[in-house]
C-alpha cells in the first residue's frame, strides 16, 4: 500500500515538475521585444499647424488600463486582485476617462496603459473606445509598450496575456511618429515590469520650427537603479537633439518617481520606499529643460494611489508621480491635477496651459 502511495506520490511531482518546466520554456521563447526606432501610424491628423504665442493645453493621464476603480487592489501592490472586476465596469472607466478628456479639452493629450486587449482588461479594445470616441477633434498615434506571454501570476487568478501602450491625440497637424524601446531589466524581472517605450511625434508649427511630443511610461517594479537611469539618458538624448535643431519639446508622462520629490511630506503619508516612489532626479535633465511645478505643491492634490488597499481620501498612500518636462522655449501659465478622486484609474490626470515662445 505504501508503495502504490509513495508510487503515485512520485509521478504527480513529476507532472508537475514537467508543466513549470513546459511553462516557463514557453514564458522565455514566447517573450519578444517590439522593435527599436519603430515607425508608428498616425490616424486622422488634423490639417492645422501649431502655432506661436498662442493658448493652448496639454493633458497626461495614466488611464490604469481601465481596471481601477477606488475599490480595487492590485495584487503586486500588496491587494488581491489581478484583473478587472468586470467587462463593463472596463468600459465605464474607459467612458470615464474620454469624459474627464471633455472636460479637459486639451490640444494634446498623452495617455498611459492602454489596453488593446488583455485578460486583465477583459479584453476592451481601449485604444479602440479612446479614439473612435474622440475622433471627430482630435487625431491619434499608439505605440505599443509590450504583447505579453500569458503570465501565470497570481496562480490563483492569472493575469493573462495583455498587448499594451502608448497613446497621444493631438488637434494639431501630426506629420511623423516613432517608437522608441526603453532599457530594462533583462533577468526574471523582465515579466513582472514587462516591455517599456516612450513615442516622438513631430507636428509642425507655424514658424518652420517642429513640435516634439513625447509620450513615456518608466518602469515602476524595477530594483536596479541602474536600469531606471538608462531610461532616463536616453529619452533625455532624444529631447536634447530636438532642442538642439531649435524645435520646441514637451514630454507627458508617467515617471514612476516622486516629481515632487518630498511627496510624503506634502501629502501627509509616510514613506513607503517604494521602488516607483523615488525621488525624480531633476538635476539629471537637461540643460534648456524643466519640469515645470506650478502650483501642485501648494494645491496639493495627488496624481497617483497605492493599490494596496481601496481608496479613502485622507488615509491611503497617495503621491505625485506624473507630469511634463518641457524645453525653455514653451512658456508655462500654470500646471494643475485635474481631482477626479481616482474615479476612472488609480491616477489623475496633470493639465498644462501653455504657449510657445516666438
């Protein structure tokens, strides 16, 4: 009797011993990088050049992918979940963000984690609802940050496959876009913080001069500082050639750094040391750029949750983690978050009002 148990015993470990091996030979050739330097497609561009000493306004919103409501948790963030709650509670998030973009009505826009699909995201084609929604003002450019391997993480409810990424609409006249890949981590952790990209698309002002409009997402869950910096050099080597021709260069984004660089203090929480909390290192930007402050400190209204737990104003860590670096030669009128109490995502979009310089 012992030796049947102890028989059977053997051959369950052994199919199991063969299935993580079997899935994790799949996770390492089924991972792929999109290409560096890739053309991106541009999608009804308007007909208007940028102009000069003019109003205009620029918003950057990490949508979430759709899936954070206040009420969620995220499972890498110390929650519990791995995947949205439901399809529809997707696209009412995703409807929640194209009426805050109404609400806002920039001239250019820069969104982060868009889904085209993903288990995670119930499968909605955000990028899709995005612009279908909006294209009647404004033209689009999406660039992919990753198509993921199926992640069989949590083991209890996996996260599943998900094709993500970059998306900028703009009412101005879009003439080319590109995607560039950012440095990452190349060991294990390359599953957990996936593929990352930042997008240059060139609009044309009407002084000969260009208009840069960098779209990025920085890693969040990365340890290695020295991958985190890489990122950083080389969207700055970017920026600065464009400055350099005389062009004007705006980036909107997710850093997954404190912009502020004292958020804990400003927002009354303590410090997590949080590998997407960090200071930002301002004194790292180049010369002839800024990130451009404002009024966020003093306003103090945050632009980025924990996950760790639901969202309660005044109680759950919350920080400032968004914003736009800006080339001198765009002159800044003020710089707010849009306070949607984390209703559509676990951030809140920074709005700019801005002009450039002659």
């Amino acid at each position: 009797m012992m030796k049947r148990f102890l028989k059977y015993l053997l051959i369950g470990l052994l199919v199991v011993v063969l299935i993580v091996v079997g899935y994790l030979i799949y996770l390492f050739t089924a991972y792929y990088r999109v290409p560096d330097n890739q053309k991106l497609t541009i999608n009804n561009s308007r007909q208007a050049d940028v102009q000069v000493d003019k109003n205009y306004r620029a918003m950057t919103y990490n949508i979430g992918y759709g899936s954070y409501p206040p009420s969620y948790t995220f499972f890498m963030d110390g929650g519990k979940k791995s995947i949205a709650d439901s399809k529809q509670s997707v696209v009412d998030n995703i409807n929640g963000v194209i009426k805050t973009t109404k609400e806002v009505d920039p001239e250019f826009a820069f969104y982060q984690e868009v889904d085209e699909h993903g288990k995670r995201s119930r499968n909605v084609n955000e990028q899709k609802q995005i612009s279908s929604s909006l294209e009647h003002e404004y033209g689009s450019v999406f660039g992919q940050n990753y198509d993921s391997p199926y992640l069989f993480f949590p083991v209890t409810k996996p996260i599943g496959k998900a094709k993500s990424g970059l998306l900028a609409l703009s009412k101005a006249k879009m003439e080319h876009s590109k995607r560039y890949s950012l440095p990452i981590d190349i060991d294990i952790n390359k599953f957990f913080d996936l593929d990352r990209a930042f997008t240059v698309t060139i609009s044309p002002v009407a002084n000969g001069k260009k208009m840069i409009l960098i779209d990025v997402h920085l890693s969040a869950y990365t340890k290695s500082a020295k991958v985190q910096n890489a990122q950083l050099k080389k969207m700055f080597n970017v920026m600065e050639d464009e400055y350099k021709k005389g062009n004007y260069v705006m980036v909107g984004g997710d850093y997954n750094h404190d912009t502020l660089g004292d958020s804990p203090k400003v927002f009354h929480t303590a410090n997590q040391h949080l590998t997407w909390n960090k200071p930002f290192p301002k004194d790292k930007i180049p010369a002839g750029f800024h990130m451009p402050m404002g009024s966020l400190r003093e306003d103090a209204v945050p632009s980025a949750r924990n996950l760790n737990e639901p969202y309660k104003k005044g109680k759950s860590f919350v920080t400032m983690i968004d914003g736009f670096i800006i080339s001198d030669n765009i002159q800044v009128k003020d710089v707010k978050v849009k306070d949607t109490s984390f209703a559509y995502s676990d951030h809140n979009p920074l709005v700019m009002n801005f002009k450039l310089a002659k």
